[in-house]
C-alpha cells in the first residue's frame, strides 16, 4: 500500500485551494479580492485583533499549559514504571499517556508559531517545528524504536533527543507502553534479527527496556511540551502576546491578516488528517485499496484512534466558536458575523457539532471496532466531519480571504 505522508497530503489539499503563500492579501481591511467587498467594515482591523487576542489567552495558551501539566504527570508514571515495571504500574502510565494524547491531539489543530514549521521551504510567523519533536505520527517507525531498544541509545537524552523524530515522542511512547508482546516490528533481515541481539534479550529483558525507554522519551516530551509553552506565555516567548496583538509595532504578525492566513493553515489538518488519513484511510473509505487498512490506524496499540479523532474536532470547534468548554469568547464565527456571513457561521457551527454527534455515536475509543461493528455509521461520520472541512475550506477561506502558506506538492515528504 502506498502510504501517503501528512506533509504531502497537506500540500495537496492547499494546492487545490489554488493558492501558494507567495501572494499575501496587501489590504487587510478589503481582502485579497475574495468574500470581503467595499461595505467591509472599517474597523476590521480591530476585530480581528479582538479574535486573535482570545484565541492566544483563552484556547491556545490553555491548551497547551494544560498539556504541558499532562506530559509532566506522563513523565512521573513513566518514571514510576521504570523504577517497578508492575502491572500496575503500567497500566498508570498508559492511563497518563491517554490524557497527555487526549490533551496534544486538540493542539493538533494549533500549529501555528513555534509548533509550525519553520525554515526556508513553507514556514509559518514563529514556526521552530516544535510539533514533530512531541508527535511525529505519521512518520512513527517502530522498527527503529525497537532498534533503538537494543542499543539502548535511551540511556542518554541528549544522544536520544538527537535522533530523527520517529523513534521519540507520544507516537513511540504509545508503542513501548502498549506493545502487546516481546516481538518487534523488524524484518528477518534487520540485524536485530538476523544476529540475534533481540532474541537474545528475552520478553523480560525487553519489558525492562521498553519501561525505561519510554520514560527517556517522555522526559523529553515534558520538556519540549514545557518549552512550547513557556514560548507562548506572555512572560516567557510571548507569542500569545504576539497573536494577540497581530498587525500592530512589536507583533512578529506584521498583518492580522497573517495570523487568520496561518490559523487557517493549521485547521486544514481537520481535511488533511483527521478525515482522510485518521479515519477515512482506515475505515476503507478514502487512500485504501482494500476493504479496510486497518494498519495505517493512527493508535494500533492503544485502540484510541476514534478518541483522537473526536479531540482534534473539539481542538478545531474551540477555535471555530473561540471559546472553551462553559465559556463564551470571540473566534472565526464573530468574524464571520461581523462581514455579514451569518448563515455561514451557524452552518459551520452546526457542522462540526454533527461531526462531534456523529462520532460520539459510533460508542468506542477503537476505530478498528466502530468499523467491525457498523460500517455504516463510520461512513455517517466520515461524511459529517467532510461537511464541516468541506465549509471551512471552501467558504469560509473564500469569504476572509483566507491564504495559508503552502509547501509545493512533493515538498518535505
């Protein structure tokens, strides 16, 4: 099967938009020749300001402390299970990976400033790639984790926090703590095979390693998740401060137009991601050629896939909405609003609210068991979060004159 990487899909799904982050809007207040006409209001400028202010204060920064007092918790029960790999023991750890998992895959939705990409090639205001460095799926090799086990090359942070992304993260740390046995994903080839160095280490011997790894890597997990955060704190990075006053002397947003154009950007992971790749490759719907493809499951050995799902529509519907959970604040609807785009913003509210029903319906954490069970409503579902990414990204990016920046297909994957 050809797997498809996350970086290329997303330059896909921008590409077919039409548009290539080298054409900025130059007038915020009219637009970039799109939805916003000459009756744009005049202080347009000031609300989105408004907008970009709450979504840094009240949804992003939260999120992320929230996550990074997750990983903290992760790090301490990984700690614990290596010191005492009990049952028990493991068993806490994967209860706090679920939460520190549950808790990232809404920032998923929020990869703009030092979570997005930097460099050269399609980069984002502020992006130092920050998010590859916690969670690397789709790019997770299991193979290299388990080789990584034989060297123990764990044993020292700075060597392990040197290696390429997929052998470190919640994506490996899924892997070493749920692993349902002592075999490893390497071919017979694999030196760890053909010489014996993995059969040599016995199931024990094993378990003994996975522990410790697992607590190696997400003591770097904490300290990146940490660091992300501390970026954003208004007494540290102060990159809230920046979105917040996108567009005005001292912002790295020199346009709040930019801030709208890099959100947008990162919301397209709810088309890219989470639609397709997450639930619809899977389920046999979209990029399978067989029945199902139940081996690109985002979570095969925690089964919480449909969870992750779930959260990233509740990372993107908080950002949508700009509000947390019992709380009422201005996001992408009130801009909406304000350019006379009601009847779209109450659309795409319900949208995503039918998307989050829809899956809640299905009535399990594992994609692989919804799918077994009913087809059917797996499809329901895969249509309803398609209708939502269909509005976002169609008429909504039409109507604010939304231009992500874009790598050219083939970039980067």
């Amino acid at each position: 099967m050809l797997r498809r990487t996350l970086p290329t899909l997303l330059a896909v799904s921008l590409a077919l938009l039409g548009c290539d982050g080298d054409s900025p809007v130059e007038d915020d207040d009219a637009g970039g020749g799109g939805g916003m006409d000459a009756e744009t209001p005049p202080d347009l400028e000031a609300v989105r300001r408004e907008i970009t202010a709450n979504l840094a204060e009240a949804v992003i920064l939260p999120t992320l402390r929230e996550f990074a007092t997750a990983a903290t918790a992760l790090e301490a029960a990984t700690a614990a299970l290596e010191t005492d790999p009990s049952d028990a023991n493991r068993e806490a750890a994967q209860a706090a990976w679920r939460v520190a998992t549950a808790s990232w895959q809404q920032a998923e939705m929020m990869r703009i400033g030092p979570a997005g990409m930097g460099g050269t090639e399609c980069p984002v205001v502020g992006g130092m790639d920050l998010r590859d460095e916690i969670y690397s799926w789709d790019l997770t090799s299991e193979c290299r984790i388990d080789q990584e086990t034989v060297e123990q090359s764990y044993v020292d942070l700075d060597v392990l926090g040197a290696e390429l992304v997929n052998v470190r993260g919640l994506d490996a740390i899924e892997y070493l703590l749920f692993a349902a046995d002592g075999s490893n994903d390497c071919s017979e080839l694999s030196p760890i095979n053909a010489e014996g160095t993995w059969a040599a280490l016995g199931d024990a011997e094993v378990g003994t390693r996975r522990a410790a790894y697992a607590h190696a890597a997400a003591t770097l997990v904490a300290r990146q998740a940490t660091s992300l955060r501390d970026l954003w704190e208004p007494t540290g990075g102060g990159f809230a401060t920046d979105l917040a006053t996108a567009g005005q002397d001292g912002s790295a947003y020199t346009r709040s137009q930019t801030a709208f154009n890099d959100m947008g950007g990162a919301m397209l992971y709810l088309d890219v991601a989470t639609r397709d790749m997450k639930l619809g490759e899977p389920a046999g719907i979209s990029g399978c050629m067989e029945a199902t493809c139940f081996d690109s499951l985002e979570h095969p050995h925690a089964r919480v896939s449909l969870a992750s799902i779930r959260a990233n529509l509740l990372g993107f519907q908080r950002l949508f909405l700009g509000e947390q959970p019992g709380t009422v604040g201005q996001g992408w609807d009130d801009l909406l609003v304000e350019v006379g785009a009601e009847d779209l913003a109450s659309d795409l509210a319900d949208a995503i609210a039918a998307a989050i029903t829809a899956l809640e319906a299905l009535g399990t954490d594992d994609l692989a068991e919804a799918v077994t069970a009913d087809a059917a409503a797996v499809m329901t579902a895969y249509e309803a979060v398609g209708e939502a990414q269909r509005l976002f990204k169609t008429d909504v990016f039409t109507v604010l004159d939304i231009e992500p920046t874009t790598c050219r297909i083939g970039d980067n994957d």
